[in-house]
C-alpha cells in the first residue's frame, strides 16, 4: 500500500532542523488537497445521488475506524450548526463504539461482525447514504459495513487513499485520492486524513447546497445559537432583501428565529405564508422567493 510506503527522501528527518521537517509536512499538505483534483466528477456524482435519497427522508451515515472514523464525526457533527442538518438524521458507525472516537480501541478495525452488525442496528435502508473511510481501503469494519449497507439497498461512498483497494470495489461511489507515500511512514492523519477531510468538505457541503441549505452562498439554514450567528442572521436577511437591520430583526423575531421565513416576511409575507411558500417549496428559499414574488 503506497501509504504504509518507507520514503528514503525521509530517513534522516529527524536529524533535520524544524523549519525543515515542517517544510517537508507543509509539501505534504499541498499534495495531499491537489491528490483530490481528480476525484471530484466522482464527488459529484455522489452528491446527486444522495441528495435525491436524503430528500425522502434518509440519514448520512459515517463509517470508519481509527483517524478516519473520526474524521467522519467532524464531518457529520458540523452540519446541524452550520446547515440545521436534523441531528436524526446523522448515523455514525465507528469500529469500537463512541469510546473509540476519543481513544483508540484496539483491534476494533478488524471487526467485520462489528461492522455488520452497526449497519442492521441502526436499520439501515434503500433512502440512506452510507460514506465509508478508510486510508488503506482495506479496513475489515469499514467494507463489512459498506456491504451490507448495499445489500440492504443504500447508497454507499466508499473513500480510500490507495488505488484498487478493496473499498472501491465494496461500493456503488467509489472515491481515490491517491496520496502516496507520508513523510511520516504510514502516519496517515497526515497526508491521507488531509484528502480525506478534503473529500468530506466538498461532498457533504455540496449535498446541502443541493438540498437547498444555501441561497446565494449563504447559510440560510444555520442555527443562530449564539449573539454572533444571530447578528449574522440579521445581516443576512438585510443583505437578501436589502432591508435595515431593525426591519430584519423584526422579521426574525416573527419567523421564531427561521431566517428563510424572515426572509419572506422582510419582503412582506405573513409568517403563515412564508410557511406555506417554503413548504410548497420543499424548503428551498429561492424557489419560494419565485412563487411568492409571482402573487405579492
């Protein structure tokens, strides 16, 4: 596997001084976001077809063992924040239990029983998206999850970092990034869990861009849980309806925080019609802008 690979360009790097070594990590770092350059019609791809099953009704589910399981919870825990992603709808299968998130579990990797198992626990079925992460793509937890994930007719992305492994064969999206060799001999939360993040940042945002969680690169559909995002939530519906900031404030009080529906209602629906638009609408604030705008 090219990420277990020993680099001789590497074998005195601890001899070397730190401005150096980091130069070599920093190198490493640049080549490990350009590795994913290709990958991307296959991202694409992806998403199109997880946006269609999320829209009846599925959940994203992370699967992963080690740094790469991890990598995943990072993923999946910032969407309810950043998108009000619904947290029921967020499945994290990690080879050794939530304990494994913080501490490493040993041998929890090579589970395939595990790894089964998580996937007939949680239910999964044809309206889910399965996203399985592994370095090596050859993590025993990882492919016996993805498997039966497609058995039971889900969606599944499988992400590797090695070319012709055997995740990409468990899966119906297959995703390389082929990072090669680490400056740190098979350290892959460097190289490889850079790509990977990488992956999952464009992947998942790009779902909920297709979802309609985003209208004019905005996120229209944060959870204003703080001073900070509720001010941002203000100048967002100022900044679509070119209102004041009183007036959006406003808007937001009577929307109970929704910045889509204080949106319409800035522009002059009452709360029960920008409902009504954005349900007609499947939550889609662009589209409800359209009707709306039609009939005012």
């Amino acid at each position: 596997m090219a990420t277990e690979h020993f680099s001789t360009r590497y074998q005195d790097l601890d001899t070397w001084p730190s401005l150096d070594i980091l130069s070599a990590f920093y190198e490493g770092q640049l080549s490990a976001v350009a590795a994913v350059r290709s990958s991307l019609p296959a991202i694409a791809a992806a998403a199109e077809e997880a946006t269609l099953r999320l829209r009846r009704g599925g959940r994203l589910v992370y699967a992963g063992a080690g740094t790469s399981g991890r990598i995943g919870v990072q993923d999946g825990t910032e969407l309810p924040p950043t998108f009000n992603w619904p947290d029921d709808k967020l499945v994290y299968l990690i080879a050794g239990g939530e304990g494994a998130i913080m501490k490493a579990v040993e041998n929890a990797e090579d589970s395939v029983e595990e790894g089964i198992a998580g996937v007939r626990q949680h239910g999964i079925g044809p309206d889910d998206v399965v996203i399985g992460v592994a370095a090596s793509g050859r993590t025993p937890f990882t492919i016996a999850a993805l498997r039966e994930a497609k058995a039971r007719g889900a969606q599944t992305i499988g992400i590797s970092n090695n070319p012709d492994a055997p995740i990409l064969e468990a899966c119906s999206h297959p995703i390389l990034a082929d990072t090669g060799e680490e400056v740190i001999a098979g350290s892959t939360r460097m190289k490889a869990g850079t790509a990977q993040k990488v992956i999952l940042n464009l992947l998942s945002s790009l779902i909920m861009v297709r979802m309609g969680r985003v209208y004019r690169g905005l996120m229209v559909n944060m959870r204003a849980t703080n001073a900070k995002l509720r001010r941002r939530s203000e100048v967002m519906v100022s900044q679509i309806t070119g209102c004041d900031d009183a007036k959006a404030a406003e808007a937001i009080r009577q929307a109970d925080g929704d910045l889509k529906s204080a949106v319409l209602i800035a522009l002059g629906a009452s709360p029960s019609q920008a409902q009504d638009a954005l349900a007609k609408s499947g939550g889609n604030l662009r589209e409800a802008l359209a009707d709306f705008m039609k009939t005012a």
